[in-house]
C-alpha cells in the first residue's frame, strides 16, 4: 500500500472526516479550501493508503439495550505466536466483545464487552471466555459511567509530517525539504 505524504490539507480532510463521516465532498471542500473534484481525489488517495479505514454510524449501547460495559483482562497460559494468533481469532468472532487489544505486562490481553446486564455478562465469562483454550485467568471491571468518547485520533492539521513519513518518502528531515524547495 503505498504512503501518502501528508500536507496541512490531507490532515484537515482526515479530522473533519472523523469528525463528520457523513459530510458531503461539497461541505468538505469548502472546510478545506480546495475544490470538489481534487477533495475527492485526495479522499480516495488516503483511503487507498489506509488512512481511512472504513465509515461507520456511532450507535447508542444504552438504547439498543447493552447496559453493561464490561473491560476484561485476559492472561493466557502460552503467549507462542500461534496460541496469541488463536485466541484473536476467537475473540472475533464473539459479538459481545467490540474491541480486543494485546497488551505488554501481566495481562495479555484487554477486552472491551458489551452485555445486556450483568447476569448476561456472567453467562458469558463462565460459558465461552473463561472456558475457552487457553485462557488462565480472567479479571473483570465494570464501567459504572464513560465520561469521555471520542472516536479516532487526535490530528493537529498544523503538525510537521512525522520523521517515520519523510523517511518512506525520501525526505529525510525538514532541511531537505527546504533545500530542494
């Protein structure tokens, strides 16, 4: 997949899209100061460099009925690649968990759980979490409220491209681009 160079623009056009997936190319490239047709070239260049991995709504747990945010970390008993790789491949295939990171420490893994109440979250640690292969140990913690959400990453439109960028890209520091500017 091959890296787009990230100017001011490119970066605007990522934080109003994770702010906004919905926006037209129209509204968007008004935000940005271009015009429609190269907004929308520049949108296609960074979903095809994996930028932008996808679009999605922002649903409400509560009224769909998951009132319980459960966050489990998970200690395996072999951390071989291929017992890491099949644990992964469990976990996504479990609806209930909505995100799955490895992590470095004592606890191998964290896991975000969405369950009805905790009796349904119960059901589910003692039928398919704790009894799945591999797994040693389970230590739940219940999230009583969230009082910060914020979807994506944070993106300052005025930040220099990062030096891991200029290097996939030839330009190894912000001389050489003044130099050959």
């Amino acid at each position: 997949m091959a890296r787009v160079k990230l100017d001011r623009i490119d970066r605007q056009i990522l934080r109003d899209l994770q702010t906004d997936g919905r926006m037209t190319n129209v509204e968007l490239a008004k935000r940005v100061g271009i015009s429609p047709p190269p907004c929308l070239r520049r949108v296609r260049a960074l979903e095809k460099a994996g930028y932008i991995r996808g679009y999605h709504a922002d649903v409400d747990a509560e009224q769909l009925g998951f009132g319980v945010t459960v966050f489990a970390q998970v200690g395996l008993n072999s951390q071989a690649e291929s017992d890491l790789e099949a644990f992964e491949a469990m976990v996504g295939s479990w609806p209930e968990v909505s995100e799955c990171h490895m992590l470095a420490g004592e606890t191998d893994f964290l896991l975000k759980i969405f369950a009805e109440d905790w009796d349904s979250y119960q059901r589910f640690l003692t039928t398919r979490l704790t009894p799945a292969p591999n797994v040693g140990h389970v230590k739940s913690a219940l999230a009583i409220r969230s009082s910060k959400y914020t979807p994506g990453v944070p993106i300052d439109v005025d930040a220099p491209t990062p030096k891991s960028l200029r290097a996939q890209s030839g330009d190894a520091s912000p001389a050489t681009r003044k130099k050959s500017a």
